[in-house]
C-alpha cells in the first residue's frame, strides 16, 4: 500500500492505494484552504503541513494522524519590527539530525525544528546574511524551495532559492556561501552586468547514495553537479525544453534523474499537448521519455515543483506526479509505465509519496 500526501488549491487528500488501479481518499484535512505541502516524517509518522490561509499568513500544522486533530506548529514567523511579511512556506524536509526538520519560504527563509515540527525558529545566518538587500525574486517569489540535507552529516546542507540560486553551509546553518559557478542565466540579454542577474533555480536534489552529485532544474536548463553543487555542467541537450519545475532521482543510482519538461517560457504546460516523462542513466548525457500510460494528445498539463516524488529507496521504487488539472499518475516501475491514480482533485501543488 502507498500513501500519497496530495496538497492542493483546496486542502490536503490523503490517497492510498497501489499502482494500476486507482486510489481512493483515505482523509482530507484544510478543506478549501491552499496547502502547498505536505510530509510524513519517515522516523516518527507524524504528518507536517503547510496551509496559507487568507485570513492568518502561512502556518505550519502537525498531526499523528492526518485524519485526526492537527496542531498548530509555534514560531512559524519572521522578527517583529520588519517591513516584510512571510507569504508562504514551500517546502519541509527532515533533516539529518533527531528530531531535526527543515521548512523554506518566502520571503527567502529558512526555519528549523528540534522536536519534529512542534516549534521553529528562523535561521538567523540566512535571514541575516550581508547580502539579502540585493536578493531578487523570481516570477513566484523569493522562494527558498529545496532542501538537500547530506546523508549521515547534519552540519552540511544545500538550498535553492528562486532566484538568488544554490546556497552551501557546512556549519549547520550558521555561515552560508553561493554555489552557482556554471549557472547561465539565458533569459536576460548577455550584457547584463553579474550583479543585476537573478538565478533562478526552479528545483534541487542530491543523489542519496553519491551525495556529492546534485541534479537541478533552472529556468532555461537542467545541470548537474559533482562537487557537492560548487559547479555545474548544462545536461539539457536532447530534451523538448529545457525549462520546467518538476525533478525527482533514482534512490539507488546516481546516474538516474527524471523530470518533466515544460514548453518555456509563460506557457509552462506539457510540450504539444504530450505528457512525457523524461529520464536519464548516465547522469544526464542521454535522456529518453517515458510516456506509456500517460496522456498523449490534447493534454496541456503544468506540474509545479513539488508535484513529483518517489515511494521507496531501493530499485523497486515507484514514482508519481500530480498536475494543476487535478490528476495524478503513477508508476510502479521507474517510469517504463504509468496509470492513473486519481483524478478530479483541485489543482495539485505538491505530491509527497510514501510505500
């Protein structure tokens, strides 16, 4: 049995079922409410929640059973006395260290918990780094989406923001540095001078097994790293578009990837109405689509970034992806083949799966 963790326009759905056949609603919590992600803590089973209510900002939620009573999580917000406001929580990630978890947001922050999501309190070496002023957002916001913690290492970790790019700490957080040498920022015109030039990663992943090698999505371009995202190499040739948001890796191989092109660059649906995803095994040289199961004429979809996750980290993994269409496809064996998992949902923001 998997479990998908589905958050949508319109509250999060809890799925469950198995590939082939489709999956039915086992709960729904924040109905009518924009949950733009959801996780289970795969240590402890408590499910973590971003809501952005139009009323009260964006909070995080917890609960040991989804279906059950969520609280609220404490310490969800920025210094008092700002001009900023914190717009949305995109993503959490567990981290590397007990209890540990990691949120992003909006305006480019970073909170972490110690006690599995009950409280949280803001990075101050991000939040305070010398240079936020000069930080621009891209086309969603100044968005701090991916969170790449290091397998084993609780000290050393990644992030992506749109559009500042790739952010390195080896110190837990305390002291951070840039990671974007190879990066090419090919929608603004060449001379334009490097400090006016936003880097807009669109998603980050670390390979678990070689965690030294990162693949990300950009704005204009796919790369990879194998430093440990200190540079970057373009292995976009051979795919419909470079451009896209979803990205998601093969828990065993490090030479595996798969992501889902999307036409550049305001029409951001699925290239000629085919919806296709794209995989690699040498590490992003060769791509090949996988489309079977998937709609193949008139289907205009658009996956946003956390709309694309795996269940299991041996070679027996399943992979899923929900659209903005409200329906989500699955596959049981690493994209060869896809099925329909559910449809008729309010637009998907995030898909977070769990066998």
């Amino acid at each position: 049995m998997t479990e998908l963790l589905v958050g949508t326009k319109k509250g999060l759905f809890v799925l469950e079922g198995e590939v082939g056949a489709p999956f039915t609603v086992a709960a729904r919590a924040f109905a009518g409410e924009p949950v733009e992600y959801a996780m289970r803590d795969p240590r402890t089973g408590r499910v973590l929640a971003s809501v952005t209510s139009a009323f009260y900002g964006p909070k995080l939620w917890y609960a040991d059973d989804p279906a059950g009573e969520w609280q609220q999580a404490a310490g969800v917000s920025l210094p008092d006395g700002g001009d900023t406001a914190l717009e949305r929580i995109w993503v959490i990630v567990a981290g590397e260290a007990d209890g540990m978890l990691y949120a992003g947001g909006d305006p480019g922050v970073l909170f972490e918990s110690h006690d599995g999501g009950t409280s949280w309190t803001l990075n101050r070496g991000l939040w305070e780094h010398p240079t936020r002023d000069t930080w621009q957002p891209g086309g969603g916001g100044l968005c701090l989406h991916s969170i790449s913690t290091w397998p084993g290492d609780p000290d050393r970790l990644a992030l992506a923001m749109s559009a500042t790019g790739v952010w390195l700490t080896d110190d837990r957080g305390k002291t951070w540095r840039r990671g974007n040498e190879g990066l090419v920022a090919r929608y603004v015109p060449e001379d334009t001078p490097a400090e006016e030039i936003g880097l807009c990663v669109h998603r980050l992943h670390r390979a678990p097994t070689r965690p030294e090698r990162m693949f990300m999505q950009f704005h204009g371009g796919v790369y990879r790293s194998d430093d440990a995202g200190q540079t970057w190499t373009d292995i976009g040739a051979g795919l419909p578009s470079d451009f896209g948001f979803p990205l998601t890796l093969d828990p065993v191989d490090p030479d595996g990837a798969y992501i889902i092109p999307l036409a550049a660059d305001t029409d951001r649906v699925t290239p000629d109405g085919h919806v296709r995803v794209y995989e690699t095994r040498d590490a992003g040289a060769s791509w090949s689509p996988r489309g079977r199961g998937l709609p193949q004429r008139d289907a205009f979809l658009t996956v946003l970034r956390e709309a694309f996750d795996r269940a299991g980290d041996d070679a027996a993994f399943e992979l899923y992806f929900g659209a903005t269409s409200g329906d989500v496809f699955g596959s049981e064996d690493a994209g060869a083949s896809w099925a329909t998992a559910a449809t008729r949902l309010p637009p998907v923001y995030s898909v977070s799966a769990r066998r």
